[in-house]
C-alpha cells in the first residue's frame, strides 16, 4: 500500500527519518561519501537479487503448507527409570516443585548454554515457589537472573536468545501474568519455525505456575490452557506428578521447539487435601518422557469394564488428583487418563479408552464454557459416537470472571473431589 494513501504528515515525518541522520553521523565520523555509495551500491544490489530470484523462483505446492510446524524432535520414547529399581533404602517421595528444581539443576550442570531467568528467580530467593532455590548461588547471576516485571520482555526475548544457540528457561510467576507475554509468544515465538520453512525454531521453554488454592484471588489463580493451546507451534505440557513433571523438562529441553509448561501451583508441595500422589521417588537424571503419551493413571477392573459399567476420566494436572480421589466410592468402575500434555495431544489413547468405557467425563479446571474441555469432548463424540453410551460430560469451574479472594467463593467456583464424584455418579447412572 502506498504510504501517501493513507498518511497526511509525511513531511513532517521525513525530517526526522532516521536514515540520513545516520548517514551523516557516518560522515562525521570520518567515513568517506564515497564508501558509503559503496555500501549502500551493494545493499541495493542484494536486494534487487534476491527480489529477482524470488520473482523466478517456483511457486509451493499445496503440500508445502503442511510443513514446517515443528522441527522435528529426537525425542520419541520413554527413556531412562521413572522409579529406580530397587528403590534406595529410605528414600521418600520428593515434592513436584523439588522434582522441577533437580531436573532444571541437572541440565544446567549438563549445558552450558541452559539459562533461567524471570521475575524473581535469581539471586536468595529462587522464585517465589521456590523452585529456583540455590540454582543463582550454584551456576551464578550470569545463567540464573531477574527479569524486570515484563512478560513481553521474558518472553520476547527467548528468541533471540534461541537464535545464538542458548537455550532459555524463562518463566512467569502466575498463569494470569502470561497475557502482557501473549504478543510475543503468538506472533514470534509460536510461528518463527513455520514462517522460516524451518530454519529457525525457537527453542525455549516457558514454566507457567498456574490454578487455584489458598484463596490466591483474581490474579494468582486463573486457569489459561485454552488460550495457549489455540497458540498454533507451541507444545504444552500440563502434568500431575513431580516424575512427570522431570521427565517432561528433560523433554521439552531436548526439543528444538519452544514449549510451555503448566505447573498447578497446588501439586507444587502437596498441600491441597488429596495431592499426595502428586509426589514420586524422584526418577534419574536420564528419565525422559515424549510428548503426546498420555498416562492411565487409574485403570478400572475389567469385570466392570465387561458390565458395561465403566467410565472414563479424561484430564490433566489437579483434575487428576480430583478423579483419584472421587474414585475410591465406585469399586473399580473408574479409569483415568492423565493426559500429561496438551500438545500434542495422545488421540489414539483417548479414543481407544473412549471405545472401551462408552461413557466419558471430561474435568478440567477452567470455567467449562468455549475450552480445551469442550473441544476434547467434542473430538472424542466426533471420534467415537457409535461406541458412546451417553453424551461425553465436561465439568470444571463455575463461568464467572475470575477466582474470588474469599476461600468460601472460591472452593464455591472451582471443582472438588465432591463435585467429580457427583458428575462421575450421574454419568454412571445415565
């Protein structure tokens, strides 16, 4: 478009257009006019070039829109022990957040090239979760430092930082402080892969604490996985377990896409009532596990399978521990699928579990209406219609704006072991 169309002050403008007052800085500096025609010959020509090879060049095919989403990763198996065998004598299970700092701790002293960095993760503190605790006195504030309170910047600057070969753990502290981040994360991060037919993925990964416990109010508790999972080129993880949780950093570091991960501020040390399973013997240094494998985390007596009288659980993070929890009242009846990533997502374990049970309850956290939830269940009833023998159900928070402060409001708005259990009998008794 030209720029006279639809711009009325351009000179005004062009006084201060920064060109030529480089140009002249130049001069004054001592570089000749006839160097800087030379320089400005060749940029000329460069671009005339590549403006002619690109006119010539062959037009894609429709096959070539399908490629370059990812870089592809090496990382395709479960490797390494979850638990080691035998487990060490007295060894007990370390909290999530421990399970993040080791795993994060290792990389570091493995590369060189890993940094962390924040809001308040440098320095004593070591975030406010804790779970950077000693990594600045260990590797020093030249690999684990404070950011300012800038989401834009934390994220932002990850591709630069990508394009160097550092690899960048960033992270911000609450899930509700990711929006200022989103324009960065979306518009250059998520597509660089893509828009670069593959030459530059940024590489990064971005820990998001995230969820409600604690009366955390409006603005340290909300639930966001359905605005970053409609973020095509990014992956996302959202685990139950402090294992997990270390094989899927270990993951997310070998991949050479950017990733983000969802870290329920609740499993961080197990506090919320029903969360002591969200603790694990902490796996070895080589445990890794790929992204789209999703996990049973409960699987129901095939007797009852075989009745008819079954159900599935479909979800992630705290709604995990909900359904472990709820489950203990239907004798075997219930079978829950961890889905531990969100991106990509483990379809063919949801579908084949959908088919076997033909009655599914889908939990997620966030208040249910235009979600993550909503979207699996319609996959699954698009997927599966003829093995359903009911509507697949979603459950998860009241739709209301935001978490509130008062404790009573908000276990009010946001599911329980109670609420699931009750889903999970209206859905057997359908």
């Amino acid at each position: 478009m030209r720029k006279e169309w639809y711009r009325d002050d351009l000179e005004e403008h062009q006084e201060r257009d920064p060109y030529p007052i480089f140009r002249n800085q130049l001069l004054e500096e001592g570089i000749s006019e006839k160097e800087l025609q030379k320089i400005e010959k060749e940029a000329h020509d460069t671009v005339l070039a590549d403006y002619q090879s690109a006119l010539l060049a062959e037009d894609p095919r429709p096959e070539d829109l399908f490629t370059h989403d990812f870089a592809p990763t090496p990382i395709t198996e479960e490797r390494g022990q979850r638990r080691p065998t035998p487990t060490p004598k007295g060894e007990q299970p370390i909290p999530m957040v421990d399970a993040a700092l080791f795993a994060i701790e290792e990389l570091m002293r493995k590369h060189p090239e890993c940094l962390l960095y924040g809001q308040d993760v440098g320095g004593r503190l070591g975030g406010v979760f804790r779970e950077a605790a000693t990594l600045a006195q260990k590797f020093g504030d030249h690999r684990v430092f404070n950011t300012p309170i800038q989401e834009a910047f934390i994220v932002g600057s990850t591709v630069g930082m990508s394009a160097v070969g550092l690899k960048p753990i960033v992270e911000v502290q609450f899930a509700d402080y990711i929006f200022p981040g989103l324009n960065q994360l979306f518009t250059e991060v998520a597509r660089s892969c893509y828009l670069s037919n593959g030459k530059f993925p940024v590489s990064m990964i971005l820990r998001v604490p995230i969820g409600a416990y604690g009366s955390g109010g409006p603005y340290h508790s909300s639930s966001v996985e359905s605005v970053v999972t409609n973020i095509r080129g990014i992956k996302i993880a959202y685990p139950s377990t402090g294992a997990d949780l270390k094989g899927l950093l270990k993951s997310a570091y070998y991949d050479p896409n950017p990733v983000v991960i969802f870290e329920h501020k609740g499993l961080y040390w197990s506090k919320v009532r029903g969360t002591e399973f969200a603790k694990t013997i902490e796996p070895d240094e080589d445990y890794i596990i790929p992204f789209g494998k999703g996990r049973i985390a409960l699987a129901a007596n095939e007797e009852q399978v075989s009745r008819g009288a079954s159900l599935l659980v479909v979800t992630y993070g705290m709604g995990v521990h909900w359904a472990l929890n709820a489950a203990k009242q239907f004798d075997g009846k219930i079978e829950i699928l961890d889905l531990r990533t969100l991106y990509p997502l483990d379809e063919a374990l949801i579908y084949d579990l959908s088919k076997k049970h033909g009655k599914i309850l889908v939990v997620t956290e966030e208040p249910v209406n235009n979600t993550f939830a909503q979207s699996l269940a319609a996959r699954i009833q698009e997927n599966c219609f003829e093995y359903l023998d009911a509507p697949v159900r979603t459950m998860g928070s009241e739709n209301m704006p935001a978490i509130p402060l008062n404790e009573t409001l908000e276990k009010t708005m946001i599911p329980s072991i109670e609420k699931v259990a009750k889903a999970m009998e209206e859905l057997l008794n359908y």
